[in-house]
C-alpha cells in the first residue's frame, strides 16, 4: 500500500541529543517513519484524540510527566510506548505497559528494530492476541478484599461511623491487623479524629508511588499509620480539599487496587459526591469525584449516614438517590441514622418516613434495613485517644456482615464488553496527499 511508514509523536527534554538525531533520521528518510514532535504532554494527548492514526510514542524516560496515565492514553489510542530512559531500574516501564525500552545512545537500527517488533505501519491492521493479553489488559480489579463506602451529607458524623465499623471488623477475629480507613473525603478529617500529629504520608504519596511504578504490599503498608488502641490501620487524606488535582485517574486505580492487595477489608471514606462526565459533561467534575466514585463502584457495602428529622431525612434521601443513580444496587445500601432516638416506636416511624421518601427515587427497589446508632460518648473517646464506645462498632460490623451475606462481594470487574460500531457512523480521516 503506498504511503506506508510509521508515524511516531516524540516528547524530551529540550536539546536531548537522541530527539535531534530521530529529527534528521525522519527529515532525510534514513528512517521510513514521520516524526511529530511534541512540546507537552497535553499535546501528545491532543495529537492522540485527534483521529489520525499512530503507530508509537517515543517519550523520555526522565520527564516527570511520563507516568502511568500517560502510557495508558497512548495504548488507548493504539499506539505503543517506547521509552527512552538509561535509569530504567529505577522505574519498571515494561510493567508499566511500555513494548520496550531504550538507551539514549539511541541508534537508527536499534529505533527501526524497536518499531519493526512492536508498532505497525499506518493503515495495516493490528491483530489483537488475545491469548496474550495480561490482566492489566482487560482492566481486571481483583476482588481479593471486601470494601465498604461511608459517606454523607456534611456534618451527620459519617467519618466516625467510618471509624466504629473499622473497629468493629478488626474485632472480628479473621480480620485482625487486616482493616484500613482510608480517608478518601475531599475535605480529609480523619487526621484529625485520630489524632495524628504527622501529616504525611497519605493519599497523595499513595498515588504518586503508584505514577511510575507498582509498590510492594510491605511499602503499601508503610504509607499508613496504625491505630493501636483500635486494631485498624489510617490512610490519610488530602492535605487540602484542592489538591484533588494532583490525583491522575489511572494511577489513583492502581493505588486503590494495591490497597484492596494489601488489606482484606478497606473502609473509605468519601464525599457523597458521585457526579461524573455523563451526568454533568465535565471530566473535571468527573475527575473531582474520582475518589469517591471510585470506592462506591467496587464497594460491597454502601453506608449512607443521616441524622433523625425533617432536614436529615431529605438529605439522606438526596444521597440514596446519588448512589442509586451512579450505579450502586440499593440492596448494597445501608442508611445510617447517627444519634437516633432510643424509643422503639420513633425508630418505626423514621424506618417508615425514610422508606416512603426513599422509594421513588430508588426505583421502586428497598435498601437494606437502616441502622439506628443511639447517642453516645463519642466526643471524650476521640479527645481521649480510645476505643469508641459500645455498641456503635457491633451494629455497623453487623450490618456490613449481613448485607455481603446477603448480596454477595462484588468480585472482580472487567471493563465493558467492546461495542460494534456501525459502517459509517465514524466518518472518515483524510490524509495530508488527499487520500481517505
């Protein structure tokens, strides 16, 4: 077919010898490929976005912005990475989903050989060996821990209810020394209620571990801080609400995946904020939300905390329909009503109320029978440093442990099944000599 060459996007340092050398190899045909160099990392994804076919990437090993959600955006867009990098111990590309990886001493025959193995001329098709695909491929989440949601309107005490079901489940003993909180709210107060003086590491050290590379379980672990006097490990949060942009999607998957490979039970923390892309057509909002929609997805579990009232109950009702409305199975649901009266009767009435308002916007389904948590002490154990006070941890491990009987773990996710695509729905791409 004429017109066949690879066409390779290039990001470096600036005056990186070997970005030159690709230049001239390009420019003088020594090397039957196009060359489009590449100022930023926004560029390459806006090049990749833009339609037009391309066979790789050769990006600079060094470049702090070569991470984990980059490599995953340019297989998206079927191309393959090359990286360029003489410290590649220090960072595994290949498990990272780089074809190969290559010294900056960079030889024409050794980029050609490169791209003759992995990538593919423009305008061939690719086969898909599916025998070989990895589970980093298929998106797979193993299921390999339980995982429960805590959320909430403000100021209903769901983060510490978060806290008394990680007591309560590293109680139980099958689960002790394995349950984490993971404060994973935009505005982070878990530091806070446990009163840890640090403020690092967290969350954000989580997920830059996991940018370019995968940590072990051990170094997982080290990024926590253990509540002795409570049997669960602390994940903390954000240092400040706005730094929720420092959070890449892919890499914030992995960090979330290695938790799940770390702990058998994790506990989240979240914002009742689940808003996405497909709701409000922003993929900041999307990206915002990123923590929060991320544990409600795979959670086995959903608390939703409320308190007793008019005002309560309408914004416990507004978050259930949040949760039915991303997705979650109201079966998976537990509302928490937090200082509930003690009387058998006014527990009825708000179990009815909750039930009627909540119906509609459910779908017709139910949740699981709500939990009352009476009023207690909680206030001197958190100044205090100790355990929170019975019988707050006993019912909320109870109930987690009778919705997942019910409903069965989540297991595994795949990402969707492919779509087909209808002839001519797509449209066409025009190349630069006029041919389609």
């Amino acid at each position: 077919m004429a017109g066949e060459r690879y066409v390779v996007l290039g990001l470096a340092r600036p005056r990186a010898e070997w970005f030159r050398s690709v230049g001239r190899w390009s420019t003088s045909a020594a090397l039957p490929a196009e060359f489009l160099k590449c100022l930023s990392v926004e560029e390459v994804r806006a090049r990749l976005a833009g339609g037009r076919p391309c066979s790789a990437a050769l990006l600079d090993g060094s470049l702090p912005v070569v991470d984990r959600d980059l490599v995953r955006a340019v297989r998206e867009a079927g191309a393959v990475v090359l990286v360029v990098d003489d410290r590649a111990q220090r960072r595994d590309w290949l498990a990272l989903g780089a074809a190969a990886v290559l010294p900056s001493t960079l030889t024409r025959e050794a980029l050609l050989d490169a791209l003759a193995t992995h990538a593919s001329l423009v305008g061939l098709p690719a086969p898909v060996d599916l025998d070989a695909a990895t589970p980093a491929d298929l998106d797979v989440v193993p299921g390999s821990s339980m995982v429960a949601a805590v959320c909430g309107p403000g100021g209903t005490g769901a983060s510490t209810v978060a806290a008394a079901l990680c007591q309560g489940l590293a109680d139980d003993p099958d689960h002790r020394g394995g349950v984490l909180l993971a404060d994973l709210a935009r505005n982070a107060e878990q530091a806070m209620l446990h009163d840890v003086r640090d403020v690092v590491p967290g969350v954000q050290e989580l997920v830059e571990a996991h940018r370019s590379g995968r940590p072990t379980r051990h170094q997982v672990e080290a990024l926590t801080f253990h509540v002795v006097e409570r049997g669960y490990h602390l994940l903390l949060g954000l240092r400040r609400a706005r730094y929720w942009s420092t959070l890449r999607p892919v890499a914030f998957e992995a960090a979330f995946d290695s938790l799940r490979r770390t702990f058998p039970v994790v506990v989240c923390d979240v914002t009742a904020d689940f808003e996405g892309d497909d709701v409000g057509g922003s993929v900041d909002i999307e990206e915002r939300n990123l923590m929060a929609r991320t544990a409600a997805a795979g959670a086995d579990v959903v608390f939703a905390v409320g308190r007793p009232g008019v005002k309560g109950l309408h914004a416990l009702v507004r978050v259930l329909a949040d949760l039915s409305d991303f997705g979650v199975p109201p079966r998976r649901i537990v509302p928490v009503l937090n200082v509930a009266p003690r009387h058998p009767r006014g527990r009825a009435e708000l179990a009815a109320a909750l039930s009627d308002l909540s119906l509609p916007a459910l779908g017709g389904e139910t949740t699981a029978a709500p939990v009352f948590l009476p009023s207690r002490r909680v206030e001197e154990a958190l100044r205090d440093a100790v355990q929170l006070p019975a019988p707050l941890a006993p019912l909320l491990a109870g109930a987690f442990r009778a919705t997942v009987d019910r409903a069965g773990p989540v297991g595994a996710r795949r990402a969707p099944e492919p779509v087909p695509v209808a002839p001519g729905s797509l449209g066409s791409w025009t190349a630069v000599d006029g041919t389609s």
